[in-house]
C-alpha cells in the first residue's frame, strides 16, 4: 500500500476523510470547507532508548487510526516567562506528530504545501496551538497546509554527551521526509514545498538551509523574524554544564535519561533566572532569556545560516525574508520596566557592533531616550540586522531573496506595542483572539485595516508558495523592500541608519569567552 492511495469511505463526489500513510490510514474531519488531520505520527516516541537520539520511523498501525485531535506538545520549558506556566501539562509522549489542512486529499490535485514551524525560544511552543490554525491560509490560498511538533528545550537542543546535536533540528527534517514520502495523498505536491516559521521557527527554516539532511525536501523558505543566536560547540557544551548542574548531573545520556521528560524541564526554567552572571563567559547569549539555540557543530549543522548561503548554500531556494518593526518592544512592555540610562549603556555595550558601538548608535539616534535605544540595539541585534543579512547572504551565494518589514501597531496596550516581535503570527493566521493575538488586539474585533493586512499576508505567502513571487520585486543593490502597513508601499529599506551601523559585521556563532 502506498502513501498515494485511499480508502474511500464516503458519499460519492465527497472528499475522502481516509488517507493513507506510509505507517498507515488516517481519518480526518470536514471543517468548514476542508478536511484536517491532525496528530499524526511522524515518528516514534523519542521516549527509552529513543530518547536524547536521531528521531526513528514511526510505528506502524493496522486498521483506520482517527486523526482528530492535535498529538500532545513536547515538554515546555517556559524559563523566566512568567504567565505561560498555566497552559495546560503534556499528557502522553508521542510529541512527534503532524497535522495537515487540505482543500481535498486527492492524490491528484498536487496543491503547493506550507509546512510551518512554531516559534518559542526553541523551549516552548506547539503546533497545536490555537494562534497557529492553519484553515484561513489553507483556504483562502488554495494550499496544503502541514505544521509539525519538534523537541525543545533540554530534550531538542542541550548539548549531551552521547547525544546528536540539534535534535530538534532532526525532527523537523523528519517531518519534512514524511511530507515528501505522503503528501501526494493529501493533495499536496511533494515537489513543491515552503517551509515558513516565525522566531525560533524562523532560527530553524533557516538552519534547515544550512544543513545536508535537508537537501532536496524545500524549494522555497520563509523566514519572519529570524533571531541571530547560533551557539558555537564550546559554548553549547559550557551551558550544557550548568543545565545539567542545576539538577546535580552531568550532561551525559546516561545521566539525564534518569530524569522523566517533563521534569527535566526545570533545569531550563531555573537557568534561565540566573544566565546574566554568566556574562563573563557566555557574552552576548547571557542575557537571553532562553539556554538553547541551533548548535553549530560541524556535522548536523556544519555552520551558520549566513555562512552557509554566502557560500552558495541555497543558491536555487526562493527566499522570503523579514521582520517587524519594533521587534523588542513586546519583552519591554510585558517587563513594564522603565529603562534607565546605565542599563541602556550596558545594552549597547554588549550588542552594539565595533569598539565604539555605544557611541556610534547614539550618533546615529541622537534623539532616542533611553528605552529607544535598549529596544533599539536588541531589536537589530536579535531580529532586524539576523534577518536582513540572511538576504544580503543570499544575494551573495547567488541566489535571490525578497524583503519585508511590518510597521502595522499592535492596537493592544494603548498601542505601546507597536510592531512586535509575533505580531505577523495572529496577522498571517487570522488569529486575533488565540495566543498573543489576544494581547495584542485585547479581544477585541480587528478593524478593516487589520483584516485587510492579514488578508494580504495570506496571499502575498501563499502565492510565494506557488509561483516564488510575493508580489514585489527581489531584493537587489537598490534594497528595496515591502512595508507591510495600513497602505502598504515598495520602498528602500526604512532602517537605513541601523543597516549602515551593522554593514560589514559577521554573524558568527555565538562563543564561549
């Protein structure tokens, strides 16, 4: 039996709800016009001896299994983030799951596929949550739509002895391997796949163009928000010491397979608290507020994503790359914290590039208070400057990419918010009450300027989905790009003064000092 076929279970002209994979049938839903599956395996629990491994084949099942209920996420590492510990706790340990939005799973409807991957500070985060329901996109752009479940935090990305590196990294290439090996059954076409993630998700669609196993499963990314925090090993492997040390272990399998999934999780949490007395060793990642990143280790992933694309790496991907305006304004507002002037010198001086980055910012932004310049310098060092210059990269490799940047406010807050970091998630998905979506338009109805930006989201993605054309022109020595607003505009890129302040700085894995 293949992947291709069907089992045809319903009325005749109905779309069939039973398809079948190569572990075997699933039966989905109609749900207002489509048909969607959901947790479906990818592959085995990573629970035993699969733990802390390479992700495995998923086990085969006899009969018709009901894919009607997303898979139970992988343990969450909320860290410092106060407020997310009430979602509710993971039951069972099959994470590695699918999920699948489809016009009609024809075989021969061969429909683009959007496989989108879920953000969180590579700790938390899952694909079955509310904010990342997939039906408008899928409708209203004629596409498949897959989102996939991939391991976090301690699990995903600690560096253990005995252990791959970037296990989550590994699970989203799995997934991708089971879109190519199944898709067709859903409608989709295997050939023509994007990948697009926002944060995180965004740090992973871009690893996944820098790594070998990933050849040949993507022709097209989507990158929004791409963060630059890429640990060298020597630093992975140093926070992999005091994960472990948090909780009296080594950073071995041997050791951690000792503690349940859902309780290692507290290294994480208690780390993060206290990461800012690592500066002396760890720089520029000791303020974040999330111990994992994408490792740099030479063999899962053997560089950086910039590095990688400078030198050709995907030189034939359609790229679509941006950010939002005021990236770090969200984690300032949730703080509500007021910014004083030592703590934005400190800011600079940590993350601003050159010996005389402090200087040179303020020159550049003579007029900025001290809030300004603390969002500033951290939205351009961990968002803005990451994103461009994975097109610039591009551009360099040969290949060609497309820009945008959202300046849209978040009417939420008294409009202090501002074009946020995950702003574009609610925007793209017509979320607006899930998630942060219900921070940031505080459940309220979207006005038409809202519904009218998230409608054009979906179709400039979508029809970049399909034809690698978002509706403006590439990104080229004119830098010109798409701002996404009320009255949205092509022109050079508005953060010009921030451009000019990075030109030339190496995004480099992050190293131990």
């Amino acid at each position: 039996m293949t992947a291709k076929s069907r089992i045809p279970t319903d009325s005749p002209g109905a779309p069939a709800l039973v398809v079948c994979t190569a572990a075997g049938a699933v039966r989905g839903r109609r749900e207002e016009g489509l048909v969607v599956f959901r947790g479906i395996p990818f592959a085995a629990p990573p629970v035993g001896e699969a733990r802390f491994q390479a992700p495995r084949p998923a086990h085969a099942w006899d009969g018709i299994r009901d894919a009607h209920a997303f898979g139970p996420p992988p343990p969450q590492d909320f860290g410092n983030l106060g407020g997310l510990e009430s979602l509710d706790p993971p039951k069972g340990d099959d994470w590695l799951t699918v999920n699948v939005w489809t016009p009609e799973p024809d075989p021969a409807a061969l429909r683009p596929v959007m496989v989108w991957i879920y953000g969180g500070a590579y700790m938390f985060g899952h694909s079955g949550s509310p904010g990342y329901d997939a039906r408008r996109i899928a409708a209203d752009g004629d596409v498949v739509v897959v989102s996939l479940n991939y391991r976090l935090g301690m699990e995903g990305f600690a560096a253990i002895e005995g252990a791959p590196a970037n296990r989550g990294l590994l699970d989203q290439v799995a997934a991708l391997e089971w879109v190519r090996d199944n898709i067709a059954g859903f409608g989709g076409d295997p050939d023509q796949v994007t990948v697009f993630g926002e944060s995180a998700g965004a740090g992973s669609a871009a690893s996944l163009l820098s790594m070998p196993r990933a050849a040949g499963l993507f022709g097209r990314v989507i990158a929004q928000s791409v963060p630059g925090t890429f640990f060298s090993g020597a630093l992975a492997r140093d926070v992999g010491l005091a994960l472990a040390a948090e909780m009296g272990l080594r950073p071995t399998v041997a050791d951690l397979s000792m503690v349940a999934p859902h309780r290692l999780t507290s290294a994480g949490a208690a780390l993060s608290s206290k990461m800012i007395h690592y500066v002396d060793r760890w720089g520029q990642a000791a303020p974040a507020v999330t111990p994992f990143s994408p490792v740099v280790d030479g063999d899962v992933l053997p560089t950086t994503p910039w590095q990688a694309l400078a030198a050709g790496s995907a030189k034939n991907i359609d790229l679509l790359v941006g950010h939002n305006r005021d990236e770090y304004r969200l984690f300032t507002v949730i703080a509500g914290e007021q910014i004083t002037e030592d703590q934005a010198s400190a800011a600079l001086r940590l993350f601003a590039p050159g010996p005389d980055g402090e200087q040179t910012y303020r020159a550049a932004f003579p007029d900025a208070p001290a809030g300004e310049l603390f969002e500033r310098v951290q939205t351009d060092w961990l968002f803005n400057m990451p994103t461009l210059y994975l097109a610039e990269a591009q551009r360099s490799g040969g290949g060609t990419a497309h820009v945008y940047e959202l300046t849209w406010p978040a009417p939420g807050i008294g409009g202090e918010l501002g074009a946020c970091h995950a702003l574009d998630i609610p925007l793209l998905f017509g979320t607006y009450g899930a998630d942060l979506g219900a921070l940031f338009f505080e459940g309220t109805e979207p006005s038409q300027d809202a519904l009218t930006l998230s409608s054009r989201f979906r179709s400039s993605w979508t029809s970049f989905a399909r034809s690698g054309d978002p509706g403006w022109p590439t990104y080229d020595e004119r830098r010109l790009v798409q701002v996404l607003d009320t009255m949205p505009v092509v022109t050079a890129y508005p953060e010009e003064r921030s451009r000019r302040l990075w030109e030339g700085y190496n995004f480099n894995s992050l190293p131990l000092l």
